[in-house]
C-alpha cells in the first residue's frame, strides 16, 4: 500500500463506520470487506443471503469474521424495511420500497437513507450509471449541489502548490457540460470533500481560457456565474474565478495577472474544469507527461456517501476508496 492509501486507512481507523456492499457475492468485494475488518476501517454489511455469501467466502479463503448481513431476498425482512421506511419519508409507497428493495443496490440506498449503514460501495459489477441513478433517485443530492460530480486527488511530482506537490481536480468522471448551477454545485461537493479527506482549507479556482476578464466568450460567463453563486449558497468557502491554470496555481503568474486581491489566485488546492472535456483531457495530461499519481474518482454530492468501484480496480485500490469513504462519512459527507 502506497502512503497516501496507507494514511487515508489509518485517518479511516479512527472513526471506523458502517459501509454496505451490495455485490456481496463478488470474490474481490468479499476480499475487501475482509481487509476493512483486518485494517479496523469499519464493519462491512453484506447484503445478501448470509449462508451462500459464507459458502463464496470460504471457497475462496476469505474469512467472513466481523461481517453483518441484510438479506433483500427474505420478503419478510423487505417488508420491514418498507414500513420503516415510509414512517420516515414519502417518496416512494411501501410496496414500491418492497418491490425495489429485491435490487441489492437498491436495498442498500434504502439502508444508507434509514441511517442502518453509514456510506455505501458499489460498482464492481454495476455500472458507474447504475450506481449514480440508483443513488440519486433514493438518497438523493446535497443540499446546494444540482448534479453528480466526482474529485481526484494528484500527487505530481516536482509540483510544488500550496499543498506541496498535491491537487484537487474536478470534474473528470461525470458531467460532460455543466451549467453555472452544475459548477457551483462541483465546487461546493469538492470542497466539502477535500476538507474531510485531506484536512485541507480548500480554496477552489474555476479554471478557463481566461483570466478575471482578459478574454470573452459567451461561455465565460457560465463560470463567473458559478462564482457568484457558491458565494451566495456557501459564503465560507473560499472561491474564485475565471482563472486560467497558471494563474490558479504558480504565485508569480497570479501576481502579475490577478490585480485584485484574491484568496485563491496563485493558491488554489482545487481546480475547476469548465466541462469533462478539459477535465479528461487534463487529468490524463498530468498523468502522461507530468508522471502524477491520481486517486479516486472519489463520487460526491449525494447527501450521504456513496462511492463507486473501477470494474477492474485491484482489492488494494478498492480499500482505499472504502477508507476515503468512511472519512468522508465521519465528517458529515
């Protein structure tokens, strides 16, 4: 295990929580839910039929100590769920609850809306979409957020920012055209984010072919707007823009082409793509040229956390998406 991962694990440890696998009977889901018991990250709930998710396990000598289990198959347990759920929310009917609650995806969101586990992990046999629908539609999105987003975390070598040779970067995984709301919404997530994972004080620039007006285009304005906004929705978080990279990051290009003062010019942690164009294009760039470790894509704004596994992701690399998951749920996201 790399250092990041390996101090993301031990961050995770002190405050240890809840998570639901709803693939549980996935080899590499049952490995990692055996290394969150081995490395104390949390409790795993399986959700599944507890003797043939046993029988998997021990196929494949994985040791299911410290497991708990919801088994969706049993009408009588759905049943259950379904008027406790609809005693708390009306969204859904019982019988829709009852009836949706046979997907273990689904039956997870039901548990992590019900507070019955603390984040959910899913995605090695789902897809991302499913994963992203399943989620919206049941836990639903984060207050002043109005998409689905997703943060990676750079480690560049020779990079030296204000979190020394670390970066925030987002969008890269979801949205391919975001509207101002959509950004802001990206920028408030990333920052909720960063702060819980990393510790950091996030300062948050949204990136452009321009900076504070030295180019117009139409499209500008969509990121100014996403400025005012997060001012408006969540006036702590430091913000600011339209910033070309440079001027987001490196101190003596932001003093000559930022003539105002700024908290985030030259300074900023988290980057902003304007779409998952540039975004794709840019993390891939860092990754190529630059040599970076990138981790994640972490998922987020969902008002609980729900993380999403890379189908062909390593039981090492999916530990360390459950353990930033499990710090993100220890502080509220």
């Amino acid at each position: 295990m790399n250092d990041f991962l390996k101090k993301m694990t031990d961050k995770a440890k002190e405050n240890p929580k809840i998570i639901a696998f709803p693939e549980a009977t996935n080899v590499d889901i049952l490995r990692t839910a055996q290394q969150v018991v081995i490395t104390g990250i949390g409790f795993p709930m399986m959700i599944g039929n507890k003797e043939i998710i046993e029988q998997i396990a021990d196929k494949n000598g994985v040791s299911t100590n410290g497991f708990q289990y919801f088994d969706f198959n049993d009408e009588e347990v759905r049943q259950l769920l379904a008027e406790e759920y609809t005693g708390k929310f009306s969204d859904f009917s019982a019988k829709t609850v009852a009836r949706k609650a046979k997907d273990p995806v689904r039956c997870a969101m039901f548990l992590l809306k019900l507070n019955k586990v603390d984040c959910t992990a899913a995605g090695k046999e789902y897809s991302t979409g499913d994963v992203i629908f399943e989620a919206m539609s049941i836990v639903g999105l984060q207050e002043g957020v109005e998409s689905v987003s997703s943060l990676g975390i750079a480690d560049i070598p020779g990079f030296n920012g204000s979190e020394g040779t670390m970066l925030g970067l987002a969008d890269c995984a979801i949205t391919a055209q975001p509207d101002a709301k959509d950004l802001a919404g990206i920028a408030i997530a990333s920052a909720d984010t960063a702060k819980a994972l990393l510790g950091w004080e996030p300062r948050v620039a949204m990136l452009s072919f321009s900076t504070c007006g030295s180019a117009e285009h139409e499209s500008l304005e969509t990121v100014r707007e996403s400025v005012e906004l997060v001012h408006k929705l969540r006036p702590e978080i430091k913000v600011d823009g339209e910033f070309q990279l440079d001027s987001a990051i490196i101190p003596g290009v932001a003093e000559k082409k930022v003539k105002r003062d700024s908290e985030v010019a030259g300074k900023a942690n988290i980057v902003i793509f304007p779409n998952l164009h540039a975004g794709n294009i840019g993390v891939k760039m860092i990754q190529i040229f630059g040599h970076a470790n990138a981790y994640g894509p972490v998922l987020q704004g969902f008002a609980k956390p729900v993380c999403d596994f890379s189908r062909s992701a390593p039981v090492e690399e999916m530990l360390g998406n459950v353990a930033m998951l499990v710090i993100r749920a220890a502080g509220g996201r």
